[in-house]
C-alpha cells in the first residue's frame, strides 16, 4: 500500500476540532465514561501517542488504545503479514499473509473509531525516512551507525514533554504474572535488556528515565533459534500467543493510567521496590547487566556461542511515544518525572522472582509455566525495538517500522 492510499488524510479530516470537553463523548464509549468521566475520556482524545512496531506487542497496543479512546495515534511498520506471525500477532490471518501490516491495522482501527486522527508510515528507519525536523536528532546517529532503537530512545528521553515506553524481550517465556513495567535501570535477568542498558549508557550517558515492559522470568534458551534467511535479525526464541499480548496490554494500561491519574500511578512506588527486592534476590545483589546476563546463562550482549548478541542488539522490540493532552485536561500525573514505574496490578499479586539457584540450570522443566516471552534475543544485525507507547520513539522491530513521521493532523507525540 502506497502512502496515498493510506487512510490518515481522511481520518485526520473527520478528527472533531472542537474541544473534547464540549462534545457528548461518543456512544461506543459510554461504558469509558461511566468509568473514567468526561474528564477522563477528553483527556484520552486529546493523547497523541507515536507507536513504532505492529508486531506481536505493538498491534496489541494500537488497539487497546484506540479501543481506550485515545484520540491521535501514528503507526509505522514497515513489513508485512507472515504466516510465522498467525501465533501471536494481532494482525496475522491466512487471509491477510503477505499485506503490509500497516494497512491491515490501520483499517482495523478506523473500523473501530472512524474519527480516529491516524497517521500511517509503511516502512523501516533509516537516514532518509528519519528526516523530519522532529528526528534530525535520530538521522544523525544513524548516519553514525547506532542502532534505531537505542537512538530514538535517547532523542526522546532527551526531549522533554514527551514520556517514552519500550518493550523489551517478550521471547523464550510463558510466564504472565512476571511482567512488570519499571524504569529500564531496574530491569534484570533480560539480556535484551541489558544490552539496551549498556548501549544508552555508553553512547548517550542515559542511565534511567526510559519506562521498560520487561519479564523477571528467566529466558528459555532452548527454544532459541537461529533465523537463516532473515534481514532484521540473526536468531529468534520461540513464542506464545499471551506473552506479547500481555506486554501490550501493559503499555496500553501505563498509558491509559497516566493520562487520567489512574490507580497504578498511586501502586508506583510499591513495584519499584518489588522489582528491587527481586532483582536482588536473582543477581545477589549485583544488579549489573553481567548479573542480569548471568541470570539466564550468558549473553545479552557478550559471549557464550554462536548465537549470543556480542554486543549488538536484536531488531525486534516494540516502543512508542505518548503526548499529553492540550487542553488542560491534563493530570498533574502526567507531568512527573518519574512515570515509568507503573504497576501492573497482576503482577503485583503473584510476584515471580526467579530462584538464585535458577541462574546455573540449563533449560528448565518444560511443563513449568517459566520462560518464554516474545522478542529476539540480542543478537541482530541492525537496531531493535518495534510498537509500544513511548514519546515518539521506535525500534527497528523485528520486521517492523521505523520511519516516524507526522502527517497531517498530527503534529507531535506526548508518547
């Protein structure tokens, strides 16, 4: 599909100009309303969210937003439906294999809000496509070589008024109830992770301020391959259908919660010092990206065979970019510093820390519900990320897009 052909020019011209908070919200949002009130679903309408990645993560998260009444969304992925994708990503039917998966969603989500302000890019990050003014920035350090992810990341975390969201490895686990949602320096035992870590701290002397969905649960190595004929990444874990689901459905909630002061804003502080607790308990207190390396046997960026990243970073990871609403709507949540730490109430519930003992195993027991998440391990060839919630950062995903642009009607992301 041909940027012509995509639907952002005539959704942006059927967007309501008016203020949200003089219009009767909608009657598919009525049971929004009854829950978050009129302040809250004008609040939602007035969000521009930038999401980079339509993936296994990223689909799951344009969805829930649009569904949640977010007002403004831009969407770009540059590749298209595999039959691989059929397990976990929301676009994927034997009836939409070989499509960009760009068009698909975006006629999925304008069939769910017709006025949806929706800006379409199909096609990847590069010097070229990165030329907006918005990402002169990001055009730089590619022309430098720095991977995508870590570049848009570290523009927009430099840029204030816009939150950023990126997911990390959701590949190679199995286990919903160690998802949690922390500032990327809390983040343990995920390799993918760490490699992120050390990048934004060695290239950019970003140590924090980058909100991460990541999984405590160890990762499966042995469901690891290595990925013969594939341009955006060199090995890939296996995945199920709940896992990225769930990493959406997390950024989605951050975001929603942040926008209208909802209660995992209040819960913040309590995962912080979970996640502390249990990222102790897993690294003895290391907490380094050697000890979260050591957590699952190596790796995440250094060396230990063939399929280790050494130090590149896999290209299939989803992030986004949330703006805040312009009309005062606005809470005073949205301008913490510190809106990362948002729990994820499931989570909460049923801390997962894994075993210290865990660290030396080889596979674990397959019928255990431990290990299994969806995101390529960090060994790719090029950047990594992909759709997810966070300024207007993202990833060069997996397959997915990376040329972030505001068309028209869409002048900026608050995420």
């Amino acid at each position: 599909m041909d940027d012509k052909d995509t639907p952002s020019a005539s959704a942006s011209a059927s967007f309501p100009t008016s203020s949200p908070s003089e219009l009767e919200p909608p009657e598919w949002l009525q049971r929004t309303t009854l829950l978050l009130g009129r302040s809250g679903v004008a609040a939602l309408h007035d969000t521009r969210v930038l999401l980079v990645g339509l993936g296994g993560v990223g689909s799951y998260v344009a969805e829930f937003l649009v569904r949640a009444g977010v007002g403004s969304l831009a969407i770009v992925d540059g590749d298209v439906v595999d039959v691989t994708n059929k397990n976990r990503q929301l676009p994927a039917l034997d009836s939409t294999i070989g499509l960009p998966k760009s068009q698909v969603m975006s006629q999925r989500l304008l069939d769910i809000n017709p006025h949806l302000n929706l800006v379409v890019r199909q096609e990847f990050l590069t010097p070229d496509t990165a030329g907006d003014v918005f990402l002169d920035e990001v055009a730089e350090e590619l022309d430098r070589g720095a991977p995508p992810k870590l570049a848009l990341l570290a523009a927009a975390t430099r840029r204030g008024g816009v939150r950023v969201v990126s997911s990390m490895g959701a590949g190679g686990r199995m286990d919903p109830l160690a998802v949690r949602i922390v500032d990327i320096s809390e983040t343990y035992g995920d390799p993918f992770a760490a490699a992120c870590r050390r990048g934004l701290r060695r290239q950019y002397g970003i140590h924090n301020g980058v909100t991460v969905v990541f999984s405590t649960e160890p990762c499966r190595s042995t469901s690891m391959a290595l990925a013969s004929a594939a341009r955006y990444k060199r090995s890939y874990y296996g995945t199920i259908s709940f896992i990225p689901a769930l990493f959406g459905l997390t950024i989605a909630a951050h975001i929603v919660n942040a926008v209208t002061d909802g209660p995992m804003v209040a819960a913040a502080e309590e995962q912080r010092k979970n996640v502390r607790r249990m990222r102790e308990a897993a690294t003895g207190g290391k907490g380094t990206a050697a000890a979260a390396a050591a957590a699952v046997g190596g790796g995440g960026g250094g060396g230990g065979g063939p399929t280790r990243a050494r130090g590149r970073l896999s290209s299939s990871r989803t992030v986004a970019g949330l703006s805040t609403p312009r009309n005062g709507a606005t809470k005073d949540a949205n301008q913490q510093q510190e809106p990362h730490l948002l729990p994820l109430n499931l989570s909460l519930q049923s801390p997962h820390p894994p075993p210290p003992q865990q660290q030396q195993q080889q596979p674990p027991p397959p019928p255990s519900l431990s290990a299994m998440n969806e995101s390529e391990p960090p060994q790719c060839g090029t950047g990594c990320g992909s759709g997810s919630p966070a300024g207007w950062g993202g990833l060069q995903g997996r397959p997915l897009a990376e040329a972030v642009q505001r068309g028209s009607g869409f002048e900026g992301a608050d995420i």
